[in-house]
C-alpha cells in the first residue's frame, strides 16, 4: 500500500504545478487573438486539457486532505472513535464504489477515445482524448486514496 500511498503522492506532487501554464494559456488566448491574430483556439484547447488533469488531481487531493464538504454540526458532538468509524464506513458505501461505478462506466468511452486518438471537435487539434483520460485518472486515484483510508494502518483525521 506505501507503494500505492507514493504514487498518490507524487501525481499530485506534479500535478500542482499544472495551474501554472494553465493560467498563462488564459491570459495568452486574448493577445493571441486580438494581436497577433492566430493560436488562439490552440492555446485554449491546450489549455482545456490541462484544466482537464489538474481538475481530476484536485479532487483526489480534497479528499486526500479532507477539505471536501462533510456534514459536521452534528459530527462534531461525536466521539473521535464514532467519527473515524463514519468516515471509514463513507469510504467503503460511497467513496470505493462511487469510483468503481465511473471506472467501469467511463472505460470503454475513454478506451475508445484514446485508440482514435479523438481530437477537438472544434478545431481538429489533438489531444481531446486527454480531457476524457483526467476522468480515469481522478477515478483511479480517488479509489486508491480510498483503499488506503481503509487501511488499518492509515489513521484517519477527524472531519
């Protein structure tokens, strides 16, 4: 599972740095098309797709972090005990299987979009099928953080 637990890490690790380029891509896309008068559209399809990635590690990292919405004016009255037996419990009933069912759901979409290599409908540039794999990859990797919250070894923080 550390094995696993790097991964995560890393991914996310890399993926921060992301929000970078996208934010240049967006303040480029006005000069690009107003000025000098092309790339525009590329710079927004690249753009797209790396919103697309950052996006899908985001979400692993809230839940990483626990920083997504919990319900906790009640919660907080609980036991720290009763609290990490919900969120395991939440983990298990809807964080593992709500990943499994967009895994399973999306594969045959995103394995088919990946073999035509499927472009922008838009503007015919590569790299659309890119947007569809950041659906995998936030899959992937909010069911592994899952599997290790269920770990005995990962102590889980109180919401």
């Amino acid at each position: 599972m550390r094995f696993f637990d790097q991964i995560v890490v890393s991914v996310l690790a890399a993926a921060k740095w992301l929000a970078l380029p996208i934010v240049i891509l967006l303040f480029l896309q006005w000069p690009l098309r107003s000025i000098i008068g092309i790339y525009s559209r590329e710079a927004n399809d690249l753009g797209q797709w790396l919103f697309a990635l950052y996006v899908a590690a985001s979400i692993a990292a809230a839940t990483r972090a626990k920083a997504h919405l919990a319900a906790d004016t009640v919660a907080r009255n609980y036991s720290a005990a009763t609290r990490q037996w919900l969120a395991r419990v939440a983990v298990l009933f809807g964080l593992v299987p709500w990943s499994i069912i967009v895994l399973v759901t999306s594969w045959s979409v995103v394995r088919d979009s990946v073999l035509l290599v499927e472009r922008f409908p838009d503007t015919g540039n590569p790299g659309y099928f890119i947007i569809k794999l950041a659906l995998l990859l936030m899959a992937i990797l909010v069911l592994i953080e899952g599997l290790l919250e269920l770990t005995p070894t990962r102590r889980l923080r109180s919401p």
